[in-house]
C-alpha cells in the first residue's frame, strides 16, 4: 500500500473517547523510511552518556537513523558531534564502539581528522594538482546543527531545532531525578548488552510504558521472584518488588499513574516506599537532606521515562538505559546498559547489576517474553480486515489536563496526568508518542516540499 | 591432570543433555555451588571479568538458579519458552588445561519453530571440574559468546 497522508494513520480523537493508530504504522516499509529521515534525521534524538567519551581524545560510534555519528572529546575537553564519515568518499574514520586518539588517519586515502572533527592533512595535497575551489572547501567531519550535553545525556539532531531544553520541556525533571542519585551523576556499569528483535521500533515505545502487560507477559519471572523471597538465599540479591507490589492486582488504592508531555515523552510510574531492598537506600538520609523527602522519595519510586524518540530510562526491577534504533519496518535494534549513581557502593552495585541480569538481558527471563509478544504483534499487525488497533483507549476517563499531586512534589508540569489503582494501566499515555510522531513527520515533509 | 577421555565425555554429555532436554540429569552434572557466567563485552575484544562490578549475559552462583531457568522454560509462563526452540550444540577442540579445568569450542545451531527461523551462536567454553563421590562434576562454567548481537533471545539451554 502507498500511504499518502500520514495524518489519517492516527485517529485522535480523545472528545469521542477515542485513539487509535492504523496497524500499517508497524509494517509499512515506505513509511519506516520516512519515519528514519523525518522522525530520527529530523530532529532530537538520543545519542549517548557523557562518560561513554570521558577523556580528552576520546570517541563513541552512534547511528542516527542511517547517518553513522561520532561523539569524540576534543584536546580542550569540549565535546562534539560529527557524521563518522570521511568526507572523500564516505569511509568511516572511527571504526570502534568505543575509542581514543588524537589523530584519526582514514584507512582508505589516509585523509586525516583532529578530535575536534578538523581536516588537517589531505594525503599529496600539494602534488594533487587541485582546484582553487577544492581547496578553498571545508573538508572537516560535518558537525551536527544541534548538539546538546543534558546532565551528561548527550542529544543530537541532524536538523538545526530548537533548544535541547525546549524539545526536553518539563520531562527534564525527570532526568533530573535520575542524575540526582548520584554523588556526580550517573554512569554506565562496564558492559553493554546489544540485540535486535523483528518486530517494529514502536512496540518497545510502546512497551516501556506499558504497565497493563507486566501481570499478563511475566508471570514466570514474577513467580520466581516470590520464591527467592521466601528462599532468602545468602548469595542472592533482594528485589525492589519485595515489599511494594505497586502492579499486583491485589494492590489496593493509588499505587501510580502516568504523565505526558509534549514532544512525545511519556512516564509511567507506581510507588515503591523507601525501602531497604532498593540499592538507593544506602543514600535515603543524605538524598532526603540534600532535596527533600518528598524528591528523595520520587527517586524510590519505579520510573519507565521515555524521551521521544529513541531513550529510555527504566528504573524498575534494576535501572536499565536503552536507545532504540530502528533497522527495518520489521526489525529492531537495542543498545542497553545498565546505568547506575556514581559512588555508590560495592554491595548496592551488585544488587543492581544481578537484578538487571534477570529482567533485563534477552538472557534473561523477562525481556524475551516481551520481545517474542512484539514479534507476534508484527505478525498480526499484517491485518487490514481490522487496521485500527484497540490498544490506546484504557485510562480514556481518567486522563486529565495537567499535573496531579505527585507532580506537583517535582513542580513537574506534564501536558496530561493520569493516577489510578493498579488494574487501570493506562494506555491514553501513548496518545503523546503519535502525536509527536506525527508532528515531526508532518514538519519533515513540509521541509521536504520546502527543500524541492 | 584430568582425563581427556573423561572431560569430553561430560563435555559433550552435557551437549547433548540439553539439546534432548533431559532438564534433571543436566542440572546434575553442575555441584551444588557451581557458577554460571557468560560474561558481556566491554569492547570489541575484551569480556567483563568482574561480575560484580561489571555487567554479565547471565550470572549464576548457585545450580538452584538453573534450576530456576528451567522451571520458567517449561513453566508455559512464559510466551518466549512456550514453543521451545530446537537445539544442536556442537562442541569441538576439547582441552585440558589445568589441574582441574578445561576449555572448548561451541557452536549452537537453533531453530525457532513459531518463526521458522534459524540462527546459531558460537564461542568458547571455560570449565573448571570438581570430583564429588567418585564423579566429576562442573564447578563453573564461563561461556564467551562471540557473536553478542542477540537476535531476540539467547536462553540458558541455547548456549
């Protein structure tokens, strides 16, 4: 099928109690490539932790959409973004996940880059018999229009836009509250975990903050759970859901809610008390003293954030950063670490990374059970007989303009909040990604007919 | 030194323990405090060698916690363990390395039934042994899976 008006893939009609997103959304391949050229090259997208470059001359290789990208430190410790791609014939320069140098030669011509992305040294240039013109070009690394260092999360956009604080909004208090945690901030536990799934990249939006499938897609994991609990092994670690069960369908009164922004970020949340078994807890008095109790007690809670497009932060069973990038229509890839508070302490940081392990690694006994279900969607996803799926309508009654009493403990103004017991698992929270879905995919065809 | 004869015999029992799905006498071959690890990467040449600090595919101390993987695989509890998929390890360059380790080449080939899709993973193992009531047992296993880009799922019993 040709999709002409992207407009009428998304049927947003929340005075009708109604939301829905055609099922072609998921499969269409000519829609994915204007998803990658509108959605991840046409505006702010998620690139990496300052740490991943912490030394000066140090690099990390990223993707923006099909755009290979470099984040390399410079000699003055400044950072930059640049296309990892030489601009003679396109080789990469930077071959590494991660890397260092002060000087990278291309492999192929031996054209050669400073950290800072400048060309210095063009191989023969002097008996290459050149044009003025050739000489008087800019041959640097090109630097991207908009780069940005948000308490160490670092965004990029291929596109000049706006400031990152503006396309941020109010979710950057969530942020906030992450970075807080930490004596400095946070960093990536050593160790990253890559896999892909074939299904479509909006399932693990969607997923992130999907508390209606936790009881239905891990009652494996969650039984397990329960039987270390009552093992009480020395050697294994405790799970933040001993004592607060905030998804349990026994769970009585408020147990959580969601928030949404603009710019398509979205947060689903659920009380968990300041409890010893969260490896926080080693620094509940000094966080309660330094931000309040009511902040401190916002960082126990469980958190699945999610800044649009393509990060992820899921401070659940463990603390988990994902960047999504999307191959295909039908396949997937996620890059995952473990992220943690600098400075905290051997035995919390063990805690952290067992828990991670579990539920959070396609080796692991949660994850798999959600990437095979979104796999199953990208089959029956093909359907046409009934293309507007059913999956955005709970929470239709509950969801209200603006912030509720939870927020406010952040002076967090969301664009829509919803609080509810465990069985109301919203769903009106994904009513934001499509709508900056279909924002930037409206303004990147406009800037296309512009272009043309 | 041990026996080759008698670690390639556990080695490749071992092998084919899980590719029958023969869960107990698998679990029997590990002693009670054994541990499982198949480290993450922290570089394109360099394994996590610290679990507790770094980050592991899986890390088990404890046969109680394969025990645990194998409930939750044949529990149908789990959507990604429903249909389970088909499994052939082939394990090969067999080694003795120590007094009481040794190491060998894997290679898993897996078909997924649901999808008719196949794929395999393949790496390195590192075994230390130890001899409980006349019989040799495994006292860890470390698994290196060299092609790390996990193509939705790599269970216990796939590597």
């Amino acid at each position: 099928m040709t999709i002409e008006n992207v407009g009428a893939l998304v049927d947003d009609r929340p005075s009708d109690g109604w939301f829905s997103v055609d099922r072609a959304a998921f499969t269409d391949e000519a829609l994915f490539e204007r998803e990658i050229r509108h959605i991840f090259e046409g505006g702010w997208v998620f690139l990496g932790m300052d740490s991943q470059a912490a030394e000066k001359h140090s690099y990390f290789t990223v993707t923006i959409g099909h755009t290979p990208i470099v984040v390399m430190r410079d000699g003055e410790g400044t950072l930059g973004a640049f296309v990892n791609a030489c601009p003679h014939k396109g080789a990469l320069i930077c071959h590494r996940r991660t890397g260092k140098g002060r000087l990278h030669v291309c492999r192929y011509h031996s054209w050669s880059f400073d950290s800072a992305g400048r060309n210095v040294a063009v191989k023969g240039m002097n008996a290459g018999a050149y044009s003025e013109e050739f000489i008087g070009r800019d041959r640097n690394l090109p630097r991207l229009p908009a780069f940005a260092n948000y308490r160490g999360f670092l965004f990029g956009s291929l596109v000049p836009t706006c400031p990152i604080e503006e396309h941020l909004g109010e979710a950057r208090r969530l942020l906030d509250l992450s970075a807080d945690q930490g004596e400095g901030g946070l960093e990536l536990v050593p160790g990253e975990i890559v896999f892909t799934f074939d299904g479509n990249w909006k399932y693990q939006l969607e997923n992130c903050s999907d508390a209606y499938h936790f009881t239905s897609a891990h009652p494996s994991y969650i039984r397990l759970l329960d039987k270390r609990a009552k093992e009480r092994r020395a050697e294994s670690v405790r799970s933040i859901w001993e004592k607060d069960k905030n998804w349990s369908e026994e769970a009585e009164g408020i147990t959580g809610g969601s928030y949404s922004f603009d710019e398509g970020h979205v947060l689903n949340w659920g009380l968990i008390g300041v409890s010893d078994a969260v490896p926080l807890f080693e620094r509940a008095e000094i966080l309660a003293e330094r931000y309040g109790a009511a902040r401190r007690d916002w960082m126990f809670n469980m958190r699945n954030l999610t800044i649009f497009p393509n990060l992820q932060l899921a401070e659940n069973a463990s603390s988990q950063l994902r960047i999504i990038r999307p191959l295909a229509a039908n396949k997937t890839e996620m890059r995952t670490f473990c992220i943690a508070p600098r400075g905290e302490s051997a035995e919390a940081r063990r805690q952290r990374i067992r828990n991670y392990e579990d539920f959070f690694n396609p080796t692991g006994m949660a994850t798999p059970d959600d990437t095979v279900s979104y796999e199953d969607c990208q089959a029956g996803n093909a359907n046409r007989l009934q293309s507007w799926a059913y999956g955005y309508c709970r929470g239709a009654t509950a969801s209200v303009t603006g912030g509720n009493a939870f927020s406010d403990l952040l002076e967090m103004n969301p664009a829509r909040s919803v609080l509810g017991d465990a069985m109301l698992c919203d769903e009106t929270l994904y009513h934001s990604y499509y709508r900056a879905w279909l924002a930037r995919m409206e303004a990147g065809a406009a800037r296309e007919t512009q272009d043309a | 030194m041990l026996d080759l004869a008698e670690v390639t015999a556990l080695i490749t029992r071992e092998a084919m323990l899980l590719d029958r799905r023969c869960w107990r006498e698998w679990l029997d071959l590990y002693s009670e405090d054994s541990v499982f690890w198949m480290p993450a990467w922290l570089d394109e040449d360099t394994t996590t060698s610290d679990p507790d600090a770094e980050l592991s595919h899986i890390y088990y101390k404890g046969r109680h916690n394969l025990e645990d993987r194998v409930w939750r695989a044949t529990s149908g509890m789990s959507v990604a363990s429903d249909i389970l998929a088909r499994v052939c390890h082939q394990v090969t360059n067999i080694i003795v390395e120590g007094p009481d380790s040794a190491t060998a080449a894997f290679c898993s080939h897996i078909y997924e039934p649901k999808r008719q899709r196949q794929r395999s993973l393949f790496g390195r193992y590192d075994y230390q042994f130890v001899s409980q009531a006349g019989e040799l047992r495994i006292a860890a296993k470390t698994i290196t899976l060299m092609n790390d880009r996990i193509e939705t799922v790599a269970d216990f019993y796939m590597v």
